[in-house]
C-alpha cells in the first residue's frame, strides 16, 4: 500500500513509537505479532462470524434520497450507527480482543471520549469475560452520562480522569500511567488510529472493514465500486481511516476529513488539529497536535466529546501533509443543525461526531452525477441531551 | 568527559541524586534548590522542565509540573535561569522532561543551548532509542552530553547491552514497571533482576530510581546499585512551608552517612 506504514512504524515524517522504556515490551510484543495474528485463518473466521453475528455486519449503505436531492449528488450513508452498541468503534474493539486473548491477556484497560469506545470495550470483555477498566475525563462522564451507565451495567469499572481538561487526552494519559504500572497481564484497547505504532496500523486494519463493505455495496448501487467523494469525521481518526482505507490508493476518489472546530477555529475553542497544531509527539507517536510555542498540549474544546482531542492518528497527518486527504472543519452550531436536519430529512439521529462528516456538505459543489459516501459513525442515542439543551425539544 | 562521568570515576556507591521540577512551587528558585541540594551533599541534580501530559509520572510530579505550567515555566525560561548555574552549582546536572517540549524547542538547539549552561546529561522518557540514534545522538554528542536510558525488570538483556553501548555515563534502573512516586519493590523477582543486572557486568554503572523515599528504600537500593534518585518525596517537600530551610534535613535523614 502506498500510503501504508513502514517498517519503522512511519507514514512518511509521522508515526513511530515515542514511549517511556516501561512500555516498550508491551508494545514490542504487538509489534511482533499484531500481522501474524491478524492474518491467521482461524482470527480471521473468528473475527468475521463475530463481526456478521454479533455486530450485525455489513453495515447497510443506504442511498439517502432526500438529501440527494437536496445536495444534487448521490449521497450514500454508510450506516455504522446501526452495528451493535451503536458505533464503529464495536470493529476495533472485536479485533482488538480477539488479539489480547491470544496474547494470553487476563485484563483490558481503554480510554474513552464519548463513551462509544468504552462500550464497546466493555461490551467485548462481557463477551469473553475478562476484567475491563475504562478511563474517562470527568467532563465527559457528565456530557455522556448513559454511556457511563452502560459501560457499568456491562461490568466495566469506569475510572474518571480528573487531570487536565478532564477529556479524552487525559482518559488516554491514565490509561497509559495504568499500562505501565501493568506490564504484563493488561492489554490496552486504544480506540483510535492513535498512538505508538504498531496501534494506528492496526486500528486501521480493524476499521477497514467499512470502506471494504463500501465499495461492494457502491458496485450494487451504482454499478462502479469507486464513488467520487469519501467523507467522515475525524477525531483521532478511527472511522476515517476505515472509510478511506481500501480506496486510499485509488486517487480518483476524494478524502473528505471533517474535524471539529468547536465555537470556530480562531474562537480559543476549538479541536480542529490540522488547522491548528503543528507537527510534535502526542500519545506515543509524531503527528500534528494542537500545542504552544513551548511545546505544551493545547487544552481542545468540542460539543463533541468524541472529537475533543487536540492529536490525530498519524497516517492522517501524513495523508494530510502530502495532500491525498482535504481536511476542513465544522462548527459546533453547524454539526448540531445536520444532526437536526438529518433526523428529520432521512429519519437518522446521528451521534454528533457523525453529525460533523454531513454538515460539511452544505459546502461541496457537487456534479449531478457525483457518488458521494459519508461515514455515519455512530447514533445520536447519547447524545440527546445536547440536542434537547440546544434546540429545545 | 563531562562532570558525570568525572563523578562516577571517584565516587562508586552511596550516590544520591535529587529531581525537581523546575518552577516549582515558586518560579525562580530553580537555582536556589540546586544550590542547597549541593550544601547538603547530594551528588547530582535532575531538574525537570515541565510538560502539560507526563504520562510516565504519578500525582506528585503531576501536580509539580501543572504548577510550573501555570506559573509560566518554558524551556526559554529554564535556560535563562539556568545562565548562571556553573558560577553557583558545581555538581552535575541532567535535564529532565519529554520529548515534544525539546522537540518544539528545536532538539539541535537544545543541546547547544544546554552545553553553553553546563548541563551534563539529558534523560527523556519518551525518546526511543531508534529515534535517538537516527536523529539526534549526534547532536548530543556535539555537545558533549550523555543521553540517559531508563531499564525496567521486563527490558531484555539485549536491549539492555545496546543500552549499555549507547551509554556513556550511567544506566537509570527502575525497580518495576511503574510511574513516579510509587514505592520501591523489593522481592525475590526483584533481587534476581538485580543480581541479573550486576551479573552482565555492563560498562555503565546503575542508578536505581522510581519509589525511593527515604533511608531504607535508599539504603536497599544502593546494595544493587552505585545509588538512587529520589524524584516524588523530595518534590513533596518542595510544596511544604519553608523548603529551603527543610533541605538539609531531609537529605540527612535520607543518607545520613
Ligand atoms: C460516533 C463516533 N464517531 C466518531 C468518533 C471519533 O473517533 P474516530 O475519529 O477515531 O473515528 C467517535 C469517538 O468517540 C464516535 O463515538
């Protein structure tokens, strides 16, 4: 793959894997191992059944007539809201465990924003019975309080992260403080393309499903399995590298990343990295972060709890950097708007991460004849309460 | 030869070494700690400079570093502090903090400005050693700066030997896999990586740190090794009324010998 990951873990200037020496035989061990596990026959028909009869995958793509209409191009949805617990992050999650188990791993820890990760995190360790510990900012406890309640009921312990700004940067600082101290029998579930490598590669590969089911389904639909356009938002990058994966080396087709950009990417309040940052260490790995002169993480601000980190996974500040991938931002008020009109144009209350990939087409100049799939990567179930305080209903 | 090295060649064991963060708890006493930590005996200085995420530190540093933060220690200050150490300070000092500050600051830019102070070593964390070697060591090097790798009781002996080849004035030892400010282990896993350790007779002697905190954890930790670094329980002190008074009693009771 031309745009994959090198030996060394880099995707051209980004990637690697900057961590303390305590998590270095953690992570060497994945290293070591992550491809042959993966590509064993029995993972991959494992994963697979558990993805099609746990997940409920493929995930449709649904062809949204109204908003086609509307926006004068073939819109297609790609329905990760409809898999189990509610988002994509359910692949990772499944891919992930598979992994631990082999690992030999008694004990599960992971970071959470919005709560979706940590679900689904919970959700697979119940499936296998193994112990789960989840690390959430304080902040986002309180904005997504049911998917606290969730990932209790599923037997998860839910540790809140009370440094920083009480976001997931700081979810994923505990996590990491908890893996060292747990070296041997713990395995770290990051929910994102984030991280030391071999984590965004290895995420990605989890993720690849949505864009592998996407374009057998666009072959269906439309008769060619490339669309013109491929949108989704970013947060660390999860769904967004899944949805660009398997069309990353068709450069025909055009990579639509939407990052948050809060009250607007100059109001102080913001998590639109790209925009924003510059290239340095975050999280284990060299990438594009949001920092100051001096070289300090810059505290995000999103609505979106699932966008709220001031990083992305490498592999997109590589395909940001050489310019394969456009990257472009929306507002909190623009994101809650299309959550509101795709709730009641096509019937779908996205979750508000989602809510950012299709607010960003009131701004496409679209050809009639365009296909163009966006990412819906989760439902707007947690959500309701900042739709409810922001509208009014 | 820099000062540590000179250090480790007339002085064998019993070394103690103090870490602070710089900043902490007032802004500009960055050098009056080092100089009463000097009086009281102690054999070499770690100054931390601050980062907004230390993910390898427990609470007590955390919270040093978030003060430094907020009371505006940067790199840029820390260096200026630092101009007129070597008319004040005479043991060695290290430089400690993560990667992405000493990035921004310009690593090359780093190192040089960190010679022209008289800083004798570096230690970050978060710097791998493949990235080290690749990009940076010459930089150190120039600059005649030793570069401070961390072992933990799961590091491999032959990362442990291309450790000790990369090394050039001592091996920082963690007595477990652990962030700062826990408490130091000792069992007979311990004892056997210890042993293990000394066995493989490396050309760099060991410091212990992480979870030394007084006499016993100290005096432990000195049978294994040339000495140990005492990071959380001295920044501890560091936020009590009158620290610089309490330095000398603290270091006594830590090596009372
Ligand atoms: C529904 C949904 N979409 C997107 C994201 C953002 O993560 P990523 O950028 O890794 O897809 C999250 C994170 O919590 C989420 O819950």
């Amino acid at each position: 793959m031309k745009y994959g990951v090198n030996g060394q873990g880099y995707y051209g200037d980004f990637g690697g894997a900057y961590i303390p020496e305590m998590l270095y035989p953690n992570v060497e061990e994945l290293r070591q191992q992550y491809l042959t596990i993966i590509n064993d026959d029995e993972f991959k028909a494992e994963f697979n059944q558990l993805l099609k009869d746990y997940v409920g995958r493929p995930s449709p793509l649904y062809h949204a007539k109204r908003y086609s209409e509307k926006y004068g191009a073939n819109i297609f949805l790609k329905r990760e809201d409809l898999n189990h617990t509610g988002s994509h992050k359910i692949n990772n999650a499944i891919g992930q465990i598979l992994l631990a188990k082999r690992l030999g791993k008694k004990r599960i820890i992971a970071e959470t924003g919005a709560g979706q990760h940590g679900v689904a995190t919970a959700t697979v360790c119940a499936l296998m019975g193994i112990e789960c510990v989840v690390y959430m900012g304080e902040v986002d406890m309180e904005r997504q309080a049911p998917n606290v309640s969730r990932m209790k009921m599923l037997g998860a312990k839910v540790v809140p992260a009370t440094s920083g700004s009480k976001t997931l940067k700081d979810a994923t600082n505990e996590a990491l403080r908890d893996w060292i101290g747990n070296p041997v029998d713990t395995h770290y579930i990051i929910g994102s393309v984030v991280g030391p490598y071999p984590y965004p590669d290895m995420v990605a590969r989890f993720q690849s499903i949505i864009s592998e089911e996407t374009k057998k389904q666009l072959l269906e639909h439309t008769g060619n399995e490339l669309p013109q356009y491929v949108m989704a938002c970013v947060g660390g990058g999860s769904n967004a590298m899944g949805m660009f994966y398997h069309f990353l080396d068709d450069e025909s087709v055009k990579l639509v990343a939407v990052e948050a950009a809060g009250k607007g990417v100059d109001s102080g309040h913001s998590a639109a990295t790209t925009f924003l940052g510059r290239e340095g260490v975050l999280h284990g790995s060299r990438t594009i972060l949001m920092q100051t002169d001096d070289g300090q993480v810059v505290e995000p601000y999103s609505i979106s709890a699932g966008l709220d980190y001031p990083g992305i996974g490498p592999q997109h500040a590589h395909l940001f950097k050489i310019n394969r991938a456009q990257y472009v931002s929306v507002t909190d008020d623009e994101a809650l708007q299309a959550g509101l009109l795709c709730s009641q144009m096509e019937g779908i209350i996205p979750a508000i991460e989602s809510a950012h990939a299709i607010a960003y087409l009131e701004k496409m100049k679209f050809k009639p004849n365009d296909n163009v799939v966006i990412c819906l990567s989760g439902r707007g179930d947690k959500d309701l309460d900042t739709y409810i305080k922001y509208f009014g209903y | 030869m820099n000062r540590l090295n000179q250090l480790f060649n007339t002085k064998k064991d019993n070394l103690l070494s103090i870490y602070y963060t710089a900043g902490y708890p007032e802004l500009n006493t960055t050098l009056d700690i080092a100089e009463a930590l000097e009086r009281a005996g102690v054999d070499f200085l770690e100054v931390g400079f601050p980062y907004s995420d230390p993910v390898a530190d427990g609470p007590t540093i955390q919270h040093s570093s978030e003060k430094a933060l907020e009371a505006g220690m940067t790199l840029n200050l820390l260096f200026e502090q630092l101009a007129d150490l070597r008319k004040r300070v005479t043991i060695p000092i290290l430089l400690m903090g993560y990667a992405n500050p000493m990035i921004q600051y310009g690593v090359e830019r780093f190192c040089k400005k960190a010679a022209v102070v008289g800083v004798d070593g570096v230690i970050v964390p978060d710097l791998p050693m493949y990235e080290y070697e690749t990009l940076y060591a010459d930089f150190f090097k120039a600059n005649g700066l030793s570069n401070i790798f961390l072992v933990t009781p799961q590091t491999s002996e032959e990362r442990i030997r291309k450790i000790d080849e990369l090394s050039n004035s001592f091996i920082y030892l963690l007595s477990s896999s652990s962030i700062t400010g826990g408490n130091l282990q000792v069992s007979v896993n311990i004892e056997d990586y210890y042993k293990r350790i000394k066995a493989m007779q490396l050309k760099n002697p060991a410091i212990i740190g992480f979870g030394i905190s007084d006499n016993k954890s100290f005096s432990k930790a000195c049978e294994y090794a040339s000495g140990a670094i005492v990071g959380s329980a001295f920044v501890k002190l560091l936020g009590t009324e009158g620290y610089l008074e309490k330095i000398p009693g603290f270091i006594e009771a830590i090596r009372p010998y």
